[in-house]
C-alpha cells in the first residue's frame, strides 16, 4: 500500500501540465523549465524596468496597479476596448504594457506553502540575496531554489495568460517549450 502511494505521488509530481483547447480536447503542455528559468530572470534583469519606465509605472505602483486604462474595472478585453487599445497614444500603450506585466506578478501565487510571489518581488524588485529570503520566509537553501523555479515558470505562464487577455502582441513570450 505504501509503495503503491509513493508511486502516485511521483507519477502525480512528474506528469506534464494538461489543458484544454477550444474543441475541449486535452493538449499536454511540455515546458522547458530550465530556459523559462533563464528567460524569465533575464527578463527582470534586462527588460523588466525598462518596461514600467517607459509606462510611468513607479515601484510603489506595483503592488496595486490599475487594471485597465479604459475606464473599466475589469480585464476583459472585449471588442470595444480592443479598438479604444489600438487608438491609445504610444505613451498610454506602454502605460498598459507595463501594467499587464504588474497585473502578471501581483496575479502570482502567494500562499502558505507557495509563496512565489514574494520570492520574485524579494529576488528580482527588491534585490535580496538568497539568504535573506530564505530567512524571510523561513526556507532552506534547496527550498528557495525549488520554488523560485516554479515561480519562474508561473510568471511565465501568467505573463503569457494576461498578454492574451489584453490583446499585447509586443511582449516577450518567456515560456519556452
């Protein structure tokens, strides 16, 4: 019975990621977590303030940004906005690309067991060091990497998601497969 426990739990913990497509047939996603990795750490260090300087964002702003410049309180983009998006002002495009990438890290995980966003603000805004965020959020060493990892890639996977419900074609994609 054991065994047979252990078995599911690794069978569980090592299966690829499923969804759906639009004819309700699932597809498996295989992502390469190592080059996410890279890309999405790249990306903060490369890319990341370029972004929130260009759209105004200030570092205070990242914590509560506004969901939409439309007007709306939501983030669905429905036609409407999708036309008001390409008749903004460059200034107020890179308003709303910088507030998408916000939305994607303030969207992150921060639960008990899983706190990647606090890792990715602590790593990549704030500029801890590792051992500061492991005694922040009382980790081990091999703790903090395995769950900056998978921070990474749920940024990744988010940034992507929140790209495609707001109708920005201009960001870099980070999820590699």
């Amino acid at each position: 019975y054991k065994s047979s426990r252990r078995y599911s739990k690794h069978r569980q913990r090592n299966r690829p990621k499923a969804k759906r497509n639009r004819v309700g047939v699932i597809q498996v996603i295989k992502c390469d977590v190592e080059t996410t990795v890279t890309n999405v750490k790249d990306f903060f260090k490369y890319d990341f303030w370029h972004y929130m300087n260009l759209g105004g964002i200030h570092v205070n702003q990242l914590s509560s940004p506004q969901m939409s410049l439309t007007g709306t309180s939501h983030s669905n983009t429905n036609g409407v906005e999708k036309s008001l998006i390409s008749d903004l002002s460059e200034a107020e495009q890179a308003t709303y690309r910088a507030e998408t990438i916000a939305i994607a890290l303030n969207n992150c995980s921060d639960l008990e067991n899983s706190k990647h966003q606090t890792i990715l603000r602590s790593t990549f805004i704030n500029e801890l060091t590792d051992y500061q965020i492991e005694i922040k959020l009382s980790m081990s060493d091999y703790q903090l990497r395995r769950n900056k990892k998978k921070a990474c890639v749920e940024f990744a996977e988010r940034l992507e998601f929140w790209c495609k419900r707001r109708n920005i074609n201009d960001l870099p994609l980070l999820l590699s497969e």
